[in-house]
C-alpha cells in the first residue's frame, strides 16, 4: 500500500544522462514513458558548480510541466567513472571539471533540488538497470549487459542485485585480457590486449586497419584511407559481402563469445543482452559470437544462456538507464 502511495504521489525519476559531449534529462515514469525531456553542452563550465547551475536552470521548466519537484521521487545519473557508493564521479578523463578529481555530484544535485535523493553509477551500469526496468531482461534476476560503443563497458546483474564490489566500480569486463604479452593491443586503461582494444567499435576498425595491411586480398575497404574507416564502413562493407570485411566481424564475434563463455564460469548469467551501435551489425556479429561460445564455454553451461540485443531505443536509452538508478535507491 505504501508503494502504491509513493507512486502515486511521486509518479516520476529524473534521469541524467551525463556524457562527455551533452548531458540529457528526462523525466520519466514507472513505465518508462519519457515525459519531458531536456539537454546542456557538458563542456564549457569551468567548475562543477557552474555546471550544476546551467543543469538546474535547465531542469526547473521541465520539472514544472509534471507539477513540480513535489511530483518527483528521485534523480538518477549515469556518468562516466560514477560510484554508486559514494554518489561521486572519480578522475574522468572526458569530464573537465571532474579529470584531476573527486566530485560529490549526486550531494551536489540533492542540495540544489530540495534534498531530493540522487543516486549516481556508471554508464554501463545504468544501461544494465535500465535493461532490467525497462527492456530485455525485465523480470531477469541474473545477466550482463555489454555495451559495444566507442568503448567495451558491462554491467552485471546477479541474483536481483547490480554487483558494485567493494569500491563501487565492478564490472569492468572490458578490461579483461584477451591477448597476453607483448603483442597485446595497447587499450585506453594503459594496459595491453584488453577485450576493448578489440571488440569496440574502435577495436573493429583497428581489426580491419590491420587485416587490411596483412594482406592484399581485394576489399571494398580499399577505397577509404586507413585513417578513415570506422565500424560503420567495416559493417557496410560486410553487408555486401565483402569477404574480408566479413572476416573482421567474425574475428570480433568469435573473441567476444569466448569472452562470454569465461564470463559464465563466474556468475552463470541467464541472459547477455548487447546494447550499443556495433549490434546493428545483427547476425554478422551474433552468429560468430553464438558459435565461439558454444565452442569455448564449459559442458554443465552450455545451451543455458540467452544471447540477446537490446530492446531500448538508442536514442532514449542512456536517460532510461539513469533514471532506472533512480527507481532502484
Ligand atoms: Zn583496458
């Protein structure tokens, strides 16, 4: 009855998508229908409090539109390097006022919104929460989001809970090796053959840079400068069947897949749901990445986890995400 209640009185979360370009807000209720939504530039404020000024200044007419602050039970933020122990972005590379630092955000934006409860994670695991209130694993107490972008991110769910760990920022499976030793791609952590090196969309233009240059097989990829292929013309050139194309999603399925298949040994997940731009891809990532871990993961597993793509729509996913952290303090 009390849930009830709350609901009724305080129908809707705020959630910030907090990114290293734009930061969107929207408002949202329990069914995941956006109700208002608004965005800032995250860059060009000096400090952390300009920028919470410039959000809150934004925020207040589309607070107004459901009723005021009254109406509203929580704020949820996804951001990079976001802890959800301590309501704090940590050290973000992208974030100008918060790449040297420690900054209390969710405090920050509590104060300014008359002590409303905010609650802060990181992006791939807001995706994840948002997946499990609104998408494709609703109703899933077990599985693992990976977010295939311009990064590797993940986001694991076990037994009902999102996993944090000891220090608030589980789940980095993009940082598991794949390639030992020297020869080990050099990844944005600083350290060497990192599954992100190889399977974000990055790692797959750099797959097809190299493939390109160990071979003179015939490519459509040959019309572009190096420089200038992305996993977009990579996907192109694979829908049309160039072979070696072809090649670089069936180098990138077959290393996530065995990826996934260790993941299992740990947490025996129900489903992994893919999210981001390089699962536009579709069976020529899927099919290989079914197959490697078919081959790789161990016999008491096998044929038990789902392999699934997202059901949130790109465009809002990211602000579902937060304010599903909302819903979930
Ligand atoms: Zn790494």
């Amino acid at each position: 009855m009390a849930v009830v209640e709350t609901e009724l009185q305080k129908p809707y979360v705020i959630g910030l998508d907090l990114g290293g370009t734009n930061s969107v807000f929207g408002i949202v209720d329990a069914r995941g229908d956006i109700k208002a939504t608004t965005a800032i530039k995250t860059q060009g404020y000096k400090t952390v409090e300009e920028y919470v000024d410039a959000c809150v200044a934004a925020l207040q007419p589309i607070i107004d539109t459901v009723g005021g602050i009254e109406k509203i039970k929580a704020m949820g933020i996804g951001a990079p390097n976001g802890n959800f122990y301590t309501g704090a972005i940590e050290y973000a590379p992208n974030l100008p006022w918060a790449h040297d630092c420690v900054v209390p955000l969710a405090k920050m934006f509590s104060e300014r919104l008359k002590d409303l409860p905010v609650a802060l994670t990181n992006d791939a695991n807001a995706a994840a929460l948002g997946e499990m209130t609104y998408g494709a694993a609703r109703g899933m107490k077990n599985f693992i989001e990976i977010t295939l972008g311009t990064g590797v991110g993940s986001g694991i769910v076990i037994n009902g809970q999102m996993v944090y760990g000891s220090d608030g920022f589980a789940g980095e499976l993009g940082h598991v090796t794949m390639v030992r030793g020297e020869e080990g791609r050099v990844c944005g952590c600083g350290r060497k053959g990192c599954l992100e090196a190889y399977c974000s969309a990055t790692g797959v233009a750099r797959t097809a840079r190299q493939f390109l240059q160990d071979s003179s097989e015939e490519s459509l990829l040959r019309q572009y400068k190096p420089k200038d292929i992305t996993s977009l013309e990579v996907s192109l050139a694979a829908a049309k069947g160039d072979k070696l194309a072809k090649r670089v999603y069936d180098f990138t399925g077959k290393m996530l897949g065995e990826a996934c298949a260790d993941f299992t040994t740990f947490c025996s997940p129900e489903a992994y749901v893919f999210f981001g731009g390089l699962t536009k891809a579709g069976d020529l990532l899927m099919k290989p990445l079914i197959e490697a871990y078919n081959n790789h993961v161990m016999p008491i597993f096998k044929g038990k986890a789902k392999f699934l793509v997202s059901t949130l729509d790109g465009s809002s996913a990211a602000v579902l995400g937060a304010s599903a952290v909302g819903w979930d303090m």
